[in-house]
C-alpha cells in the first residue's frame, strides 16, 4: 500500500497525524510507521516544518552540526540555518569547491587552498 492511501486511511491528513501526536518524539515515531520511510527523511521532512508544526522538531542533522562548527556558527544557530548549513556542504565541501564557496575568503578550506598555493 502506497504511503499517500494508508495516511488516508489511518490519520486522514498529514494535519491529522501532526495533531493526534502528543509530542514530537511521538510525531517522528509515527512517520516512521510509513513504508519506505526512515530516520534520515523523517528529519529531512520535520526539519522543513520546523516553524511550521509545532512538534516538528527534530535534532539538527550530523552534517549541519560538523559544516556550523567548521565555519564557526554558534552550535544554538545550527537549527535555525540546517537546510542552508547542510546545502553548504552538499554543494561545495564535499565537492571540494572551495573556490567557489559563498563565504568567500571566510570558508575555511578557502583560506587553506589559496594559503598553499605558491
């Protein structure tokens, strides 16, 4: 059965599923009940509503908590910044794009890339 029939037939509606959690440990173990569905997008979908759900609170993910830390952003921002944090490092750290980097000279790896070179 596809994801989309059994919240149908089980909640009603994603509002549905959201308000019938006590809390948020309770919301996440619910989406984890869908077929398919794991901790990794669990966390991808609850990290989005943050702000949005109440109970929509996940921890923030490992790699927003090493790209915050290897920038220097306070670890009490890392929440409010994980889509951009983790999107910093899908699309330049861990392609080595230092370069190329929108910190500019305030990346890291930027400043040790140009700082070897001759």
């Amino acid at each position: 059965m596809g994801i989309a029939k059994t919240l149908k037939e089980k909640y009603g509606s994603l509002k549905n599923l959201h308000a019938q959690s006590k809390n948020p440990s309770e919301l996440e173990k619910r989406l984890m009940e869908f077929r398919g569905v794991g901790p990794v997008g669990v966390n991808i979908f609850l990290r989005e509503l943050r702000g949005v759900w109440e109970k929509a609170k996940p921890s923030p993910c490992s790699i927003a908590v090493k790209t915050a830390k290897k920038i220097g952003l306070s670890p009490k921002h890392v929440e409010e910044y994980e889509s951009r944090l983790v999107r910093l490092y899908l699309e330049y750290c861990k392609k080595h794009k230092s370069s190329q980097c929108p910190l500019g000279n305030n990346c890291p790896d930027r400043s040790i890339y140009f700082s070897n070179k001759p």
